[in-house]
C-alpha cells in the first residue's frame, strides 16, 4: 500500500501504530502501518526495502484535522503537507 492509502483510510488505524515509509516520501511511497517495535527502531528492512519511520498515525489524525479547519485542499495536497511536516519538523 502506498502512503496517500494509508491517508486516506487513516481512521482504521489505531492511535498506537506508526506509520513507516520508503524513502524518499511521496504520496505514492510504499508504506507500512505497525506499532513500533519494542527496540525503538526508526529503519527496518522488508523485501529489500528500507522503511524508515514516518510519522504516528495519532498525529497524523490531529495534522488531518487541522488541515481541514484551516484548508479546503484535497487529500493529496493535504498528504503533500504531512509528508513535509514530516520531513522537516518531526
């Protein structure tokens, strides 16, 4: 599943998993929903791929909930948003 998936079925998360992505993020980033292991890892490899930790996803539903106070964008201009929010200030 890819990132602007996760996104746009956020609500079937639990506030206690994290979301882990490959890099270099996009919406179409391959993307993978757990909670984070014991170990506190922030990589880990799957089939070859890195996923590097993206954000938790009860962070992600107050980011969501904001944008849509303050911003009529669509989904993927607000996951354009949380992908910087995450690259920058996390």
């Amino acid at each position: 599943m890819n990132l602007l998936e996760v996104l746009l079925n956020i609500e079937e998360y639990s506030d206690e998993e994290t979301i882990y992505a490959v890099k270099d993020w996009t919406v179409a980033s391959d993307t993978i929903v757990m909670v984070e292991p014991d170990d506190g890892a922030v990589e880990f490899t799957v089939d070859r791929r890195v996923y590097s930790y993206f954000l938790e996803v009860f962070l992600i539903k107050e980011l969501l909930s904001d944008l849509s106070e303050k911003h009529e964008l669509p989904l993927e201009g607000k996951a354009l948003c949380i992908i910087q929010y995450a690259s920058n200030d996390a």
